[in-house]
C-alpha cells in the first residue's frame, strides 16, 4: 500500500520550502554548502530592496496558488528542456520542442478520470529572454493556454514548482533527484516519502510524424518524439507490516472457512535502479547480477 502523507507533513514542508525562499535557509541548517553538490550556498540577501523585492515575488506566487483551481501536474520545465542536450555543439538555449512535446502530451492523454491533465509548466525568465525568434510561437502558445508560470530572475525556479506541487498536492514532472532540496529541508523523512509518491521521471524515445518529411526535418515542429514516463507505483516499495486472511479449515459441503488475520511483514529486495530510490547515496545497488524486476521477501507467522 501507500505511504501516508498526513496534513502535518504537507504543512512542514510548505513552511520549510518558503522559509528557505524568504531567509535564505532554516536556522537548524548551518552548514555552508547546498547540498546536491552544487557547491557552497550564496550569501542572503541583507539588501533591504533586494529582501523586500525578493518577497514581492514570493507573494506573487503565493496569490496565483490561492486564486487558481489546482493543476494536475506541474513540470520542471528547465529540466525537461535541458534533457539529453549535452552534447559537442549543442545550443545554449534549451530545447524548447522538447517542453511543448511534453505539455502537449499530458494535457492531451487521457486518463480514467478525464480527458487531460491541466498543466502548468515552470521556466526562469532567463530561458525566455535567451529563446529564438522561431520559439516565440510555442512560447506565446503556453502563454494563451494558461500554461506557463515565469519565475523572476535572482530566485532559483526550483522552488516555485516545488511549492506548487506541495499546496496542489499534485504530480512533478522531473529527473532531478533533488538531493539539495533534501538536504536543505534537514533531510525529513516525509521528503523522501513525498518524492516516491508524486514524482514523474520522464525520457523520450522515437521519433513520430509525417513519413514523407525529409531526414532533416526532425526539427520541423510537425514532428515530435515520444513522450515516455515513469508515474510513481500505486504503493510504495519499502518495509511494510501487513494484514492477510488465512484459511484455517477446508470447506465441506455448507461448511463456512474459518478465516484468521495474521500480521507479517513484506521486505522489498534489492534491484537495478535502487540508488534513485534514496538520497543519502549510501543504498547503491553496484551488483550488474542484480534483477531489474521486484522481488519480495515475505515474512508471516505460521501459527
């Protein structure tokens, strides 16, 4: 089964994430570093402009939360574009198809409840300022669509969808492992949870479009590639304490069983991939031997 969430947790980490924002920190965290090995925190702002601007934007974000119906999902949308752009050559921008496919797809896919997600998408007005000519068009279509929130320049965007998904309690779409963010909150064990349960990890796969379209042409915007995603299990994979019903008695004839609730544990064992799974980095799975599917030890009393 799941892990629960309580409303205490939500609650924390809601306080944590904006305290960070507005103070630059909470005061338990004292060391001088990030986390996530991004290198030393940069110093607060003492500023007092800096530190009032810097709040006015925070509100900003605060107001749109309270005054708009919650989003389904929300995408770090740096995080996406910058996907498998690393490369001799590559552009400095990111790729900008590359987000709209993935808008496109989640707000077009339906599900068992409705038609599409409602998405909103998260970009630093930096990714903006530096786009193309030729990506003003998709830029502008999010901008019609509801879709884009922009975050100011001098915050890290990180935050703000972060603080979305907490107060929408809604899925984020991103590989990053968020070991800063981790390490900054004092490492709760509730991030850990939370993270299990609302993360999307997203990769893309094939090219798909017009087959008459030139081999050049896989910039064209009429052509995109698969959008593949990775939604989080329907319970969470982890030590677990459960309750089964076992037949005491064979049925004869009219007979009714006997049925006896025993209490046991199921204990996830180790598989490729465990090392996304926890963020203090000490639950590496190194063995190539080990399997890509999931096994369970179960563990019951017999009597």
């Amino acid at each position: 089964r799941p892990v629960h969430i309580g409303e205490d947790t939500w609650k924390f980490m809601k306080q944590a994430n904006e305290t960070i924002v507005q103070k630059g920190g909470l005061e338990q965290h004292t060391s001088q570093f990030q986390g996530g090995k991004k290198g030393k925190k940069r110093p607060r702002h003492t500023n007092q402009n800096e530190k009032e601007e810097r709040l006015a934007k925070w509100k900003q974000l605060q107001d749109f939360l309270q005054n708009y119906a919650p989003f389904d999902v929300v995408i770090d949308g740096a995080n996406v574009g910058y996907y498998q752009t690393n490369f001799e050559g590559a552009p400095r921008h990111l790729d900008y198809h590359q987000v709209d496919w993935m808008i496109q797809h989640l707000a077009t896919t339906k599900t068992k409840e409705q038609d599409g997600r409602r998405v909103l998408v998260f970009l630093h007005e930096r990714h903006l300022r530096q786009a193309p000519r030729d990506y003003q068009g998709v830029i502008q279509s999010w901008r019609d669509a509801g879709q884009l929130y922009v975050t100011p320049a001098g915050m890290n965007d990180d935050w703000f969808w972060l603080q979305a998904a907490l107060q929408w309690k809604c899925l984020v779409v991103t590989n990053d492992e968020m070991r800063d963010h981790f390490f900054q909150m004092l490492a709760p064990r509730s991030f850990v949870s939370w993270k299990e349960r609302h993360q999307v990890r997203f990769s893309f796969g094939e090219w798909t479009g017009s087959p008459s379209l030139p081999s050049r042409a896989k910039h064209n915007p009429r052509r995109a590639r698969q959008v593949l995603l990775d939604f989080p299990e329907a319970y969470s994979r982890r030590i677990q304490r459960v309750q089964a019903l076992s037949n005491n008695h064979e049925k004869y004839g009219d007979r009714k069983l006997s049925l006896t609730a025993r209490t046991g544990l199921v204990i996830p064992l180790p598989k490729r991939g465990d090392e996304n799974r926890f963020l203090d980095g000490k639950h590496v799975e190194t063995d190539e031997t080990a399997p890509s599917e999931e096994f369970y030890l179960c563990i019951c009393p017999s009597t």
